[in-house]
C-alpha cells in the first residue's frame, strides 16, 4: 500500500496523450473581438477504414506555455492581435507607439495598461525559445522600434510560433500526426467507452472495499449460480444499463478489466491516490498522533494496524494508513514495521506529538516498549497515552478476574453462552424469547427468563439432558441472582463511560468528568437495591436455595476444629447468605476504585489533565499549575503574562461570539 501510483497495464492500456490548452489572458477591455473560424476542408473523408492523413505542419507542444505577464487587454487564442486606435502616450524621450506599424507588422498588439506592444505568436505559441521582449516582458522602448521589429519578424523562433498559430485550429480537430495514424483516436466512441468500463469496474470495487466484502467467488465459471460480489454487481448492472454489458462483449479479452491480477492493481493504485491525499492533510496539519495496535486476519496472519491522527481545517482526522505483517512480537521488530509504515509520509518526527497503544508492556514499557524505542528513533515529543476506554475495561476485567467468586460467575455464563449456541436449542430459547418477551420488561429480566425457562424443556432431550440440568443447577440460586444484579447495573454505569469514549466527538474535558461522575456513582452504590431486586427475581422463578452447596450435606467437622472454626466470610472466597455476599461485592467494589486511580490518578504524568486546561469551556481553563505539565514535556516556557492575556482574548471573543 506504500507503493506510488505505478504504471499499470490498465494505465498503459487506456492511455491517451492529449493536449491541454488553458486560456491564461483575459479579454480585453477595449473592444469585443470575433475569434477566428477556420475552414477546413477535408477531401477524404476520415473513417475507421480509412487511414488519409492530413499534410500540415507538425505542431510543437512544448511551445506552449503560459505567459510571465498577465495582462488584461491583450488577445486570446483564436481571436485577432488588440490593435486598438487612440492617442499613445509619450515616454521622457517625447516618443510613442504609432498605429502604422499595425499595417507593417500584423502581429503587432497593443497593451494600453503597460504602453507596450506584444507579438501574438511569441506570446501565445512561443514557449521558452520565444524571445522575451516579445512574449513576456513587452517593448515599451520606441528608439528604432522598425529595426527591432524587422529583426524580430526574420527570427527563427519568431517563425516557428507563426507557423505553429496558423496550424493550431487544424489540429484542434483533426489532431496531431501521431494521432492521425492511430485509427482508434479517430473513433472518440471508441475511447469514451473505454473510459466508461474502467470507470464502471472501479465503482465495483471501491463499493466492495467501502461494504467490506470480497471480490472474487469460488466458482466464476459462466455456469456458476455465484460468481462472487463483483461479477454478480457486474451483471446486475448490465440488467439495468444495457450499455454495461455491450461493453464487455465488445471489449478483447485481455481489456475486460475482470481478472484478479487487474483488480489487485486497481486496488493498488486506489490505496496510493488515498494515502496521497492523506498525506497531503498530515503535511499541513501542526501537529499529529500515531495510533497502532495488533490485528489478525482471516489467514491468521498477526498484523501491525498504524492510523494517524489530526486536526485539519477544525475537525479531527483518524485515519488508517496500512497493515504490515509482523513476524515477531517483540518491541523492536513492531518499533520498526511502524516507522516502515511512516517512513513514505515524510513527516516531521518532532511535530509527532502523542503515540497510542495498548497497555502490553512490549508496547507501554518505558525502558525497551515500542513508545520507548519510537522516541528514541526521533520522535522525541511523542507521549504514550493509554487508550482511556481500554484502561477503563482492563479495571473492571481485572477485579473481576482477582476474586474465585466473580470468575466463577463469569464461568457460568460463559457455559451457559456456549450451550445456546446450538442450532436446536438455539432455537428453542428463540422460542421462548417470542412466548414471553412483554415490551417494557428490562434486559436484564428478559435473558433472566429465556435461560431459566428454556433450560428446563431441553431437559427432555437425552443428549441435552445432563447439560441443562448442570446449568441449571448453576443459575437457580439467590447467590448468582445477587451476582447477576450487581454486575448488570454496575456495567450499566460503565458501558456509558466505554462507549463515550470512543466516539470521535469526545474531548479530554468530558472524559474526565464522565470518570468522575463514575467514581461517585460507585462510591454511593446501593446494595440494598440489589439485594431487594436479586430476592425479588429469585421469588419470580421460585429459587429457594442460596447456593448450589444448599442441596448437599455438609461434612460434618470433628470436635477438635468446632471451636477454631471461622463461621465468616471475611478473607473467605464464598458467602453462605446475603450479608456475607455484600461484604464481598463491596469489596469488589473498592478495588474497582482502587483501579481507576491507579489507572487514571497519575494520568500519564497528567496529560490529560494539562490538556484539558487547554479548552476554554474548562473549569481548569489556563490552570497554571496543570499546564506545567504541557510546558516540562514539549519544553516550552509558559509566562504568567502570556496566561493572562490569552484568558482576556478568549474571554473577550467568547463574549462577542
């Protein structure tokens, strides 16, 4: 994907070398001028079959150029020189421009704006031969103006432009000799058909790309029921547009533009002119970020995945700028595929200003991780962030993983899961779903009552049997109600602050407040409310016991252990009843807020902190103190003069605004 836009046989194959002229001057002022129409008459007339050629002299494009002077009231191609007839002014000398040179010299053309007179081949057809006086910088000296003029109109250069004018509209409609000699160029339809099925076919596969879907089908044989998405959106388009397919009939078969080998080079040519414009935002963009993480795909392959970051035109840009294959895993060779990856943008290293992984310590260590060795191979500004949505589910997985109870749960409903997924009991739950889902119930309430309930018809299935009743041995105690509850609404309150995190409109300012606004809803969270709706579920589905150990005997402890048995949960891994659970959910509870401020106190040495001073909506807009951090990081001297005048004009625009 790194590679330029190359010449491909589908370049080489629908290349046509034309001649663009754009008009550089503008109409004069002066007068309105009639462009010339010239006649031509042709004896044979210019057919497929036919390969007459026209005799006229051949025309030199590279005498073509734009002029160094623009000026308004000179003459365009194809209209006549600007001669106008007025008073001249007279230089210091007394001398002026007269209207009898017109007749002597026809190419002579006036500039009123600049006293000056032109000629109108060198200027329009001359190119870089052309002499200067002339074509570009004006005479305006009249001291034997016949002299220079006569040598003028004697040079070579001065010739070849006159010649290239007079042959100038010919070409325009028959074309140059080359071009004459090639019987396609005289069939536009020929051409533009052409043109028409490269674009058509490009369309099909940008669409796959943008849907995400493959090209090719197993079987693209004419017989084939599928020949895969893009010959199958091929086809349907013909149905619509008939010109489609008689294009296809028509075309040789090394022109259809359908094998694989020219959609992969289609594909190439796409991804460069994409990476192109990519490129061309980043260079003017102050400053940008590097976003990279591991990726497999469908071949198992583990691939590097780099995106850039910026700011273009006020609005945020993330964009994907390729896949590299990783054949190890260690901080060196990933540091490396990442500057490979970089290595065609040709972008400033010191204008780099952030860099995100994930929290692996290949990736974040500070020593030998890959952000380690990305600042020492230049991008020196580059501060390692930690994605917040990522640290954010790593504390909650973590807790959750700590403790044998809430790993236990999750191991159930991991069983629970896999059993469902079974095409027939799939289909029973289905069933189940449809039978008993009221529209305002909670989702929550709802899985609740398609396992419960739909556990107990596979009972009657022989093979299903033993498994169902195992789970449901499992699910139908107060304690994993409880469990249930607790996590359903403690993932309620997190789910919002995950998902806002990764919405492109997110700023530093409303991440924090969402993870403060988290802490306090854990700090005030109420057990008794679900304590109350766990034993309001378990009197619904009838479930009386408190764990699955309720239905066994217990061992029965010798004498010399009942007195220095511990009838608490406290230090334990179980609870026997709700008192001793919520002791434990509690606790879990602690580490969760342990978690985050081990995850989000120190904040990366406080750069989202600094940043957020940043914004002027902040509370903490211009804090001092947290900018310190911005001002120790990219070495730059912040005055309390420069702070105090910022706040003023922002304040002031704000108001104004």
């Amino acid at each position: 994907m790194t590679k330029r836009l190359q010449q491909s046989k589908v370049q080489a194959y629908f290349k046509r070398n034309r001649i663009e002229i754009e008009d550089h001057v503008v109409s004069s002022n002066y007068e309105e001028v009639e462009p010339v129409v010239t006649s031509i008459q042709v004896s044979t007339p210019l057919t497929s079959d036919s390969c007459t050629t026209i005799s006229t002299p051949s025309l030199n494009t590279t005498h073509i150029q734009s002029p160094i002077v623009t000026v308004n009231d000179l003459s365009n191609n194809g209209e006549k020189p600007r001669q106008p007839s007025i008073i001249f002014p007279k230089n210091e000398a007394g001398r002026h421009f007269s209207t009898h040179w017109y007749a002597q010299f026809s190419w002579i053309e006036y500039s009123k704006e600049l006293d000056a007179i032109f000629c109108q081949p060198c200027r329009l057809f001359g190119g870089s031969t052309a002499e200067a006086t002339f074509s570009t910088k004006g005479l305006c000296d009249w001291r034997k103006l016949g002299d220079k003029c006569r040598k003028h109109d004697s040079s070579v250069c001065h010739m070849a432009a006159v010649e290239t004018q007079k042959v100038w509209p010919i070409h325009q409609i028959i074309g140059t000799v080359d071009k004459q000699l090639d019987p396609n160029f005289r069939n536009e339809k020929f051409i533009d058909d052409n043109r028409k099925h490269l674009m058509t076919v490009l369309d099909i596969i940008t669409f796959c790309v943008k849907q995400d879907i493959p090209l090719r089908g197993d079987d693209e044989s004419d017989q084939s029921l599928n020949k895969g998405n893009f010959l199958e959106i091929l086809e349907l388009l013909g149905k619509y547009d008939s010109n489609v397919t008689k294009r296809i009939e028509s075309l040789p078969g090394n022109a259809k533009m359908l094998s694989p080998d020219i959609q992969n080079d289609l594909l190439t040519s796409l991804a460069s002119v994409l990476l192109d414009y990519v490129k061309s935002e980043v260079e003017i963009a102050s400053c940008y970020a590097i976003l990279a993480d591991e990726v497999k795909d469908a071949s198992k392959k583990e691939l590097l995945g780099a995106s850039l970051r910026y700011i273009h035109k006020g609005n945020v840009r993330e964009r994907a700028i390729g896949f590299i294959e990783l054949k190890d895993m260690d901080a060196g060779t990933i540091s490396e595929k990442l500057i490979e990856l970089l290595k065609p943008f040709e972008l400033d290293p010191l204008k780099c200003v952030g860099q995100g992984y994930d929290g692996a310590s290949v990736m974040s260590g500070i020593h030998g991780g890959v952000q380690a060795r990305m600042k020492g191979a230049g991008y020196r500004n580059a501060t390692y962030v930690h994605c917040a949505s990522h640290r954010l589910n790593l504390v909650l997985a973590a807790t959750a993983e700590r403790h044998p109870l809430m790993k236990s749960f999750f191991d159930i409903l991991d069983l629970t899961y896999s059993f469902m997924n079974g095409t027939k009991r799939h289909a029973v739950f289905i069933d189940v779903q449809d039978e008993r889902y009221p529209p305002t119930s909670k989702l929550l309430n709802l899985h609740v009552h398609v396992v419960l309930v739909g556990l107990p018809v596979l009972w009657r299935w022989k093979d299903t049997s033993l498994a169902a009743k195992s789970l449901l041995g499992s699910l139908q105690t107060k304690k994993f109600m409880t469990i249930l509850v607790y996590f359903g609404r403690l993932y309620d309150y997190s789910d919002f602050c995950t998902k806002a995190f990764q919405k492109s409109t997110a700023t530093v300012s409303s991440c924090l407040i969402l993870l403060a606004d988290l802490r306090e809803r854990l700090v005030n969270f109420d057990f008794d409310k679900v304590v109350e709706y766990a034993k309001d579920l378990s009197g619904e589905y009838e479930i009386e016991n408190f764990d699955v150990r309720d239905t066994i005997r217990q061992r029965r402890l010798p004498e010399r252990f009942r007195e220095g048995y511990l009838n608490s949960s406290v230090g334990h891994t179980n609870a026997s009843n709700f008192e001793e659970l919520e002791i434990l959910l509690r606790q879990n509870v602690r580490e969760i807020l342990a978690g985050l401020d081990a995850r989000f106190g120190t904040d990366q040495s406080g750069i989202m902190k600094a940043a957020d001073c940043c914004l002027p909506r902040s509370q903490n807009f211009l804090n001092k103190q947290e900018l310190n951090t911005l001002s120790e990081l990219y070495a730059i001297d912040i005055k309390d003069c420069e702070i105090e005048v910022l706040r003023s004009f922002i304040a002031r625009k704000m108001n104004l605004s």
